[in-house]
C-alpha cells in the first residue's frame, strides 16, 4: 500500500477499501484533524480508529460492522457518518 501524499493514501483506500494503521495515522496529522470522507472504506483496525477519531468530521459509510473497541473510538468524532448498522454501537458509546 501507498504511505506517500494524503492525496495518494486517500485513492490507494478509495481503490482498496481498506489502509494500514501507519497510513491512517499519516492521514490525521496531514489533515490537522479536520475533515476526511472514505465511504468506500469496508474494514479498519482499532488502531486506525483510535487514530481517526481526531478528525472532527469523519465518513465512513461503507463499514458494515465494527467492534465496540472501534465504536468507542469513532464515537468522539464530532460529525460522523457512517453506515445504518454500525451507528447504534456508536450512539451507544457518545451516551457515555
């Protein structure tokens, strides 16, 4: 996988769904937290959730599920999309 230019790890998840815990954690310091949309993004670690949950915006429709590990993380974004499934692992952790 890519671990250059924010614009090259974002296509190489576009293409793969997918990207490792040294690319998403690239990713959030090359975007100063701010906003990253990977819809097409079908699985992530509990790194890369801990490491995407600095961004104040996130999306990430297309995970189908994540553990409540990865649900604890992403439930500190402060916009989040995500899928219809995985959304009340999220709720369930931002009422915490």
């Amino acid at each position: 996988m890519v671990h250059g230019t924010k614009k090259e790890i974002i296509a190489s998840a576009h293409q793969n769904g997918a990207m490792t815990d040294n690319q998403a954690e690239i990713l959030c310091r090359k975007s100063e937290g701010k906003s990253l949309s990977l819809p097409g993004f079908t699985s992530i670690t509990d790194q890369q959730a801990e490491s995407l949950s600095r961004f104040s915006q996130l999306q990430l429709n297309g995970l189908a599920s994540i553990t409540d590990e990865q649900a604890h993380g992403l439930s500190k974004v402060e916009v989040l999309f995500i899928s219809n499934s995985c959304q009340p692992l999220i709720d369930k952790f931002k009422k915490q």
